[in-house]
C-alpha cells in the first residue's frame, strides 16, 4: 500500500502570517486549527504564524483595518492578501497564499 504524503513546498520565502480571531468563538477556533494544520502539513518550517485576538488588541485590527474575524493576513513575501473566514477550504487557501509545489 502506498502510503499518502503532502506535496513538498518550494519556498523561496518565508510566509509571515496574521490570524486575527475573536476570543474563543467556534469560528475563531476552526480557523485556528485550520490554518495550524495547514502550516504544519505543507509549510514545515517555512513559516511564521502569528494569532492576534482582537479583543485584547483591538489597536492591532484597527491598524490592519481588519473588520471581519477570522481574518488571515499574509504579510510576507508581498503581495500582502487578506483571507476572511474559517479557511476550510485548503486548496484555495494554498493557492490565495501562492504557495507552489513540486
């Protein structure tokens, strides 16, 4: 039997992220588990994964201009994208990061 492995990550950079959350609502904790998920299966080390609650640095989503939460904001490599929601949709959460595979 073959066993099911992750496609490998080309990385030339390292992918510097911001999860903005709510508190510990149900959707901030899907979204967190999501994107914990995510880094570790395709991004191994090529990563940085910062989770800001905005309640306790509402001046942090307010410098962002982030309005709805969960919200994901790659900051590096530029260009800089915002995801909104629970990123439960992997592939399109890989592709909107324009992370590429071997």
């Amino acid at each position: 039997m073959k066993s099911k492995s992750s496609p490998k990550l080309i990385a030339k950079d390292k992918l510097v992220l911001q999860l903005y959350v709510s508190g510990m609502s149900p959707k901030s904790m899907v979204a967190i588990e999501n994107i914990k998920r995510l880094c570790d299966e395709y991004l191994s080390d090529a990563f940085e994964l910062e989770i800001i609650d905005i309640y306790k640095n509402p001046e942090l989503a307010t410098e962002q201009h982030i309005v709805f939460s969960p919200s994901l904001i790659k900051q590096l490599p530029l260009p800089r994208k915002t995801l909104i929601g629970t990123l439960s949709d992997t592939e399109k959460v890989i592709k909107a990061l324009g992370i590429a595979f071997k």
